[in-house]
C-alpha cells in the first residue's frame, strides 16, 4: 500500500505542468524514502529529474516500492480539477493498476473528489549520471532566468552562457541579429532571494538549444532561486531547491567542432 | 559548426 497526503496539491501540480512539454509518459517510483522521478526526452538531450522526500508530506506511506507509470497529460487533466489550497491525497495498491487521486477542498470540507487514473507499463532508459564538480555554479532568481531565456528565445535557437568570475552573460544570435543579457554577481544585502550568486573556478561558456532551455524555465513557480551548474563540454545541471527535496534538469551542450 | 550532443555521450546507460 502506498499512500501519500500533500497539504497543498498545488505543489505537485507545478511538477507535473513542468514536465508536460517535453516529457509525455513519466515513472514515479514512491519508496520510503519518498518520490522520486527521472525521465529523458524523446531526443535523447534533457533529462528531469525530481526527488520529493517524505517531509514533504503531511502523511507518507509506503510499504513497498512502487513505480507508478502515469501518462502526464491524463495527470495533468486530473491536477487540474484541483484548487491550489487543496488537500491530495495519493494512493495505489501494492498489485493495483490504479492511481486514486482525492481532493478536498480547506474551505469545504464537504466536498470530496476522487479519480482514478489507470497505470502505464513504461520501459524507460535508465541513466547512470556520474557524480560531478562543477566548476562555475551561477545562482538567480528563477524568474529572472525566466525572463532572459524568453526574451532571447526570440533572437535565435540557440543560446550560449558564459559564466565569468564577476558575471554571467546570455546570448543569442539568429537571422533577425543578436542579443545579450548579462548579470553582475552582486549581494543585494538583505534582499537575498534576488541576489546573483556567482562561484566560478574556472570560466564556462556552453551552447544549447533554447527550446530545451525553454523547458527547464517552467520549473520556475516551483521554487524563487535556480541553480546553473556548468562545466566545459559536459550537460549543464539546473536545479530548483524544493522545500523537502528538488526539481533538476540536465541538458546537453551544442559543441563547435 | 556545432553539433548537438546527448546525454547518452555522457552518462553511461544502465
């Protein structure tokens, strides 16, 4: 039996909308420790990956692991009918081919909704990624992150960022011309969730294609600060700090040849 | 030029 009571349904609603245009059939392995997931693209170039521990639970219940192969769209359909303040519980038997969703409503505790989502056999790749040093770690506001790869999505399909002792800066150049955004690394004291944090070692600069950079900025409403951890000529590594837990992209670099 | 890569470049495949 697992069973798992988040206090905010929201939360996982925000996951599951992240993963929703890259990522069509995801496993959820629910163990003691927690929820994990991890998922590559079709493509083979971005991996998510995504541990809720049990403190991020008001009940957690897991008596055997379990992986739960869910369609994300059908999920998303079902999160969806959720208000945000909503209660949600989870549950699947240990045999079952079912996910019970239950939502209760803070403010109406006579209402209950319940759906069943049916499970999927997924056979999905697994990776085995090495534990890495990364040399140049920038860190910012996700909305800010957000923000400048929209704004250079625009201006070309692919967008290099140069990670420097003393800033950051993102570019992109296409047919129409090019544009940069850069960031000073810089304190704000007192103001820390806008600070741009920047830690380099060694400076880093790395392409990638801005439709996967696009993916990994929906994460954004999850958590204020993203991290961008860079290294020369291997996957960057992008992660937002959940409360009990994170939310993770890797993503592979375009490389001159 | 550039070229993409993947990630199976880079992690090992279980």
């Amino acid at each position: 039996m697992f069973e798992a009571k988040l206090n905010e349904a929201s939360v996982f609603k925000k996951i599951v909308e992240s993963v929703k245009d890259g990522f069509k059939n995801c496993n959820f392995d629910c163990s003691e420790e927690g929820i994990s997931m991890e998922s590559m693209d079709d493509a083979h170039i971005a991996l998510v990956s995504m541990k809720l521990g049990v403190e991020a639970f008001s009940s957690y219940r897991c008596d055997r692991s379990i992986s739960l192969g869910l369609n994300i769209e059908s999920l998303l359909k079902v999160l969806r009918t959720a208000n945000n303040n909503d209660v949600l519980t989870m549950r699947a038997e240990d045999d079952g081919d079912l996910l019970t969703l239950v939502f209760e409503d803070s403010s109406n505790p006579d209402r209950i909704s319940e759906y069943n989502l049916k499970l999927l056999n997924i056979d999905q790749e697994h990776m085995s990624i090495p534990e890495q040093e990364y040399t140049a770690t920038v860190t910012l506001p996700s909305s800010e992150y957000q923000r400048i790869i929209r704004d250079l999505t625009q201006l070309g399909d692919s967008i290099t960022i140069d990670a420097a002792k003393d800033g950051v800066r993102f570019t992109a150049e296409g047919d129409i011309g090019s544009g940069s955004v850069s960031l000073k690394a810089n304190t704000n004291v007192g103001e820390d969730e806008k600070s741009i944090d920047i830690a380099v070692e060694e400076p880093v600069a790395l392409g990638f294609n801005s439709k996967y950079l696009t993916q990994t900025c929906k994460a954004a409403p999850l958590a204020p600060r993203v991290s961008l951890n860079m290294c020369k000529r291997i996957p960057i590594f992008i992660s937002y700090k959940l409360q009990a837990g994170h939310f993770s992209f890797f993503l592979a670099p375009q490389i001159s040849e | 030029s550039t070229r993409q890569t993947l990630l199976k470049d880079f992690f090992l495949n279980l």
